[in-house]
C-alpha cells in the first residue's frame, strides 16, 4: 500500500473518531455558554496538560518550525524560545491568577479588573482573535502542502476539506469537544513524535556535533552559527514569539477552564517544558532534512523527507503526529476565536441575548471564522508568516495594557477580585494603548526593533493617557459606544 493511499486512510479514521467524541459530549457542551466556553471550570489537571500541550504542538511547529530551521538554522531558535518558552513564563506568572477566576475570555478579565471599558473589550477581542485566526489557517494550509507533496493533489480542495472538519466537530462540542479530543491527540504526540524524532536524527547519528559538520560539508556552516545575526532582529524574533503568546486565549481559555489554580498553574507548565524540548528539536530536524536536499522550499521540507527518506510505515505514523497535532490545534484556535467574537464583540453591545443564544452565535461564528482562516491560509505566502504576523499585531496592542494594568494598581494590598476594577489604567489610555501598539508593529519603516518600539510607546500612552483623562465608571461602562 502507498503512502498516499495511507495518508487518506488514517485521515477518515483519525476524523471518524473525532466526530464520535464531539457527538458524545454536544449536549453537555450545549447546554450553556459557561459550558461550551470553558466547560463550567471543571476540568482536571490530565485533561488541562493534554489539551495544552496537543494545542501547542500543532502541525505548524512540525512543518513551519521545521521548514524555519531548514531555512534558517539556529538563529529560528530565538523565536522558538519566546514562543514556546513564554507558556512556562506564562504559567508562573499569569495562569495561576487566571485560574482562580471564572472568566469565558481574557479580555473580558482586562475589561472587568483593569479597563472597564466595553469598546476596548472589543478591541481586545479583534486582535486576540487574529492569533486563533492565522493558526487555523496555518494547520490548514500544512495539510495542503503534505497533500499536495504525497499524493500530488491540488492544495486548496485539501485546505477546504480539513476546514469543514475542524469546523463539524468544534461547532458540536465547543470547548468540551476540544479537551476531550486533544486527551486522545496529545497521546499520540507523545507515543508517535518521541519515536520521530529518535528516527529523524539517524541520518546523523544522533549527534549535534555531526550536524553541524555535515550541514560545513554542504555549504550551510552559517546555519550552525550565531555569528553575524543582528542582536536587534534575535531578541525582536524573542519579543515577538512571547508577546503573542501572552495574548493567546486558548491558554488564558485552559486556565479559567480548570477546576483551581494550582490545576491551571501546573497544566500549563508541564506542557510548555516539554512542548519546548519537542519544538526545538523540530527545528534541529529542519537542518538534519537540509544535509539530506539542499533544493527543497522551507515548507516542503518535512513532507519531502516523509516522502523520500523514510520507509512507508515511518511516513504513515509521522503523518498521524502532524494529523493529531494539526487538528488539535485547529479546533482549540477556532474555538476560542469564536468564543472571543461572541463574548466580547457580541455580548457587550447586545446584553438582551439568552445563553441559548449566545451558544448559537458561537457555532454561526465557528463557521465564518473557519471559512475566513482558510482562505487566510490558501493566500498565505508561508505558514510561520501567517503567525508571526498576528503575534506581533495582537502582542504589540495587548501586552502593554495587561502588563500595566497588572502593575499600576489603585489599592497596592488588595489583590485583584473578580468584579471589582483594581487599576489605574482609564479608558481612553486603554484604548489609545491598544491602537498604537498593534499598529507600529506593523510600520516596516521603524526597522528590525520596530516590535520593541510599538511595546514601549504604548506603555507610555496608556500611562500618559491614563493621568489625563477621567477613569472609568458604571455610567461610562454602561454608555461608551
């Protein structure tokens, strides 16, 4: 049997199972918005450190951090270091105070302990959603690549279908769906990437020193080096990887979804650590597939060694890690994406809404946003692009404010309480602060530290603006439009 008749066999398999899951605990799911947003804040801490680390370990990191480590070298590891390492930042220094509060979504935690403020809830919301938008795409548009590699078939039907899928089963069971699955996912990366990756590191006899002089006997010494890598652009390739993921609400979703803090503290740790070690190795890989073909596109990398190096039975079971990995992340994102859109774009400005309904506009959202992350992911010039983008958009507008927020208290002793407004941070200093980071992020024309840049002039806006307007009150939270 071919590998490509393989690859479509565990698919239908792998989807097959995952329907069953979602069809099973739909009802629960459904039964209100607590529920398909966080579960009711029930979850253990097995099931909190198998969704967070499945989640974490989408197809992107074994494609696009491998094709970036093939591209690239070793610098990528300053990427890979603020993105993957910011989750264990991230769990000792946020996720216990997330756990012990009930929130569906963290800008709604920004809006109630910091801003009070609806139209920079939203705000929060737009940006926040634009990182759970581009790893959709991502999972989707690595899926077309290994497609089209393997069995030669047109990307964008691939994309279109693997769409649908993540679409039919995160719209059946919200986030119950997405635990519940990653369980089962987040297993099989373990069993089945730990066994990749003794395999992926043979050409070179499991040795980095060997790497390296391979990759000199190629032509490729630099990509073993540090030397000649702007300061500015690794600790930029840091800044970016670590802003974005601090604003991410699949992990603040995970926090407020576990039973207590500790279960949201420890969940995350644990699969930020390992998750880390996996990533970097991904990367290390890239340049083990660069000794082999020195001819490949940076995202073709993985699916070429699939295709050609490794004997049938290998590329079936590296298939069904990347299948596992991509669809957990997929659903997670396109989960919390819609859970963002209804409970901080829709629900502010429209409080008349019933649970029943808001359930039903996050399923209408799951779809608008699943359709939108795949033509996203088909016009996407690379799958790391499509991340790097919205991490440093979402990071730049919402990591000053939170940040600030946390630190310039109104009651220095009183610890911050669900309910009660604990900052110094105003309205109009929220909003400004959020507008100009996300936007001079994006200003080509500030340089390689434009990143560092867009942080530092937001926190002195919402500071600034902060001291000279009004705080906020129930009557502005109320009537702001």
């Amino acid at each position: 049997m071919d590998l490509g008749t393989l690859l479509w066999i565990i698919t239908i398999i792998m989807c097959g199972v995952f329907l069953v899951i979602s069809l099973k605990v739909s009802r629960k799911a459904q039964s209100s918005f607590l529920n398909y947003a966080i579960g009711g804040k029930s979850f253990p801490i097995y099931l909190i450190l198998f969704t967070q680390f499945a989640t974490i370990m989408g197809v992107g990191n074994f494609i696009g951090h491998a094709g970036k480590g093939y591209q690239v070298g070793l610098p990528w590891l300053a990427f890979i270091l603020g993105e993957q390492g910011s989750k264990i930042i991230f769990a000792l220094f946020f996720a216990g105070l997330a756990g012990k509060f009930t929130y569906n979504t963290f800008p709604e935690m920004i809006d109630d302990i910091i801003a009070r403020d609806k139209v920079t809830r939203a705000l929060g919301g737009i940006l926040a959603s634009m990182i759970m938008i581009a790893w959709v795409g991502g999972q989707g548009k690595a899926f077309g690549h290994i497609f089209n590699i393997v069995t030669g078939a047109n990307p964008i039907p691939i994309i279109l279908l693997f769409t649908v899928v993540f679409i039919v089963y995160t719209t059946l069971g919200g986030v119950y769906s997405v635990v519940w699955t990653d369980l089962f996912q987040g297993i099989l990366v373990v069993i089945f990437g730990t066994a990749f990756y003794i395999y992926a590191f043979s050409p070179v006899n499991w040795s980095l020193a060997e790497l390296g002089m391979r990759l000199s006997e190629v032509g490729k010494s630099e990509l073993w080096s540090f030397r000649g890598t702007n300061t500015i652009e690794l600790v930029t390739k840091f800044i970016t990887g670590c802003i974005g993921i601090l604003v991410a609400q699949i992990y603040w979703q995970r926090c407020f979804a576990a039973k207590d803090k500790k279960t949201a503290r420890n969940g995350l740790l644990w699969s930020g650590i390992v998750a880390i070690i996996f990533v970097v190795l991904t990367a290390l890989v890239g340049m083990v597939i660069l000794t082999l073909n020195q001819g490949l596109a940076p995202d073709d990398a993985m699916p070429w060694f699939m295709l050609n190096y490794v004997p049938t039975g290998i590329a079936a079971m590296i298939f069904a890690l990347i299948l596992a990995a991509g669809m957990s992340s997929a659903d997670s994102n396109l989960n919390s994406a819609s859970v963002l859109i209804t409970n901080d774009l829709v629900k502010p400005f429209n409080s008349h809404l019933k649970d029943a309904q808001l359930v039903k506009c996050a399923k209408i959202l799951t779809v608008i946003i699943g359709i939108f992350a795949s033509l996203a992911a088909i016009y996407a010039s690379s799958i790391l692009d499509l991340f790097s983008r919205a991490y440093s958009m979402a990071g730049g507008g919402l990591v000053p404010l939170l940040i600030v927020g946390l630190l310039w208290k109104e009651r220095r002793d009183e610890a911050f309480e669900m309910g009660r407004k604990n900052s110094k941070v105003t309205p109009w200093g929220a909003r400004i602060g959020i507008v100009s980071g996300s936007i001079l992020t994006q200003i080509t024309a500030l340089g390689a530290n434009r990143v560092l840049t867009a942080l530092v002039i937001s926190v002195f806006l919402i500071i600034v603006v902060s001291l000279l307007t009004p705080p906020s009150s129930p009557k502005i939270q109320e009537d702001t439009p």
